[in-house]
C-alpha cells in the first residue's frame, strides 16, 4: 500500500508532461521503425507500445485500489486480473511481432 500511494502521488503531478512525453517517444519510434523501415526502431516501438499499455493498466488498477477501500481478498483479486491482463498483452505482441517477421518472409 505504501509503494501504491508513491506511485499514484508522483504520477498525479505532472500528467500532462508524462503524456506529452510518451506520444513523442512513441511517435518517434513508429515513424523510425514502420515509415523509414529501420528493423531495430520496428522492435523498440512494439516493446514501447505494450510498456505503456502495461503502465496505464498497472496504474488504473493501483488508483482502483487506492480510491475503494476493498478488503484483502479482493485486492490480491484484482492483482490477479492484472497480471491476466499483461500476460494477454504480452501473447498479443508475440503474436504480432510474429506475424510482422513472416509477412516480410513472404
């Protein structure tokens, strides 16, 4: 609890900063990776992609926890479904990496 109430005070301040910061990253990636066709920026810009997936999920879930006053139970409930959660996202960006690396096979 005390980790969750650091986080969810130090991501509070400066939102609009962190997203500004994200999309630019983001998008520098995308562009480098898809549009210049640098296989590298291709790979980072996935692994980027579902890191910030994973940190708003994980985020949304600890502000879930924080606001709510559930029992023990239900929290390691919810933990659970966010692990669910990241590894359905992480299955999808295997699954889309492979199916990137064979269609350039073909």
């Amino acid at each position: 609890m005390v980790q969750l109430k650091r986080k969810a005070l130090v991501l509070d301040q400066p939102k609009s900063f962190l997203v500004a910061f994200t999309a630019c990253l983001l998008t520098m990636f995308l562009i480098l990776g898809f549009w210049f066709q640098l296989k590298a920026f291709q790979g980072f810009s996935l692994l980027f992609c579902l890191q910030v997936l994973v940190f708003f999920v994980s985020y949304k879930t600890s502000k879930k926890i924080l606001t709510f006053d559930y029992s023990f139970l239900e929290i390691i409930v919810l933990v659970k479904n966010l692990h669910q959660k990241i590894k359905l996202l992480l299955i999808s960006a295997i699954l889309g990496a492979a199916i990137l690396s064979f269609g350039q096979l073909i």
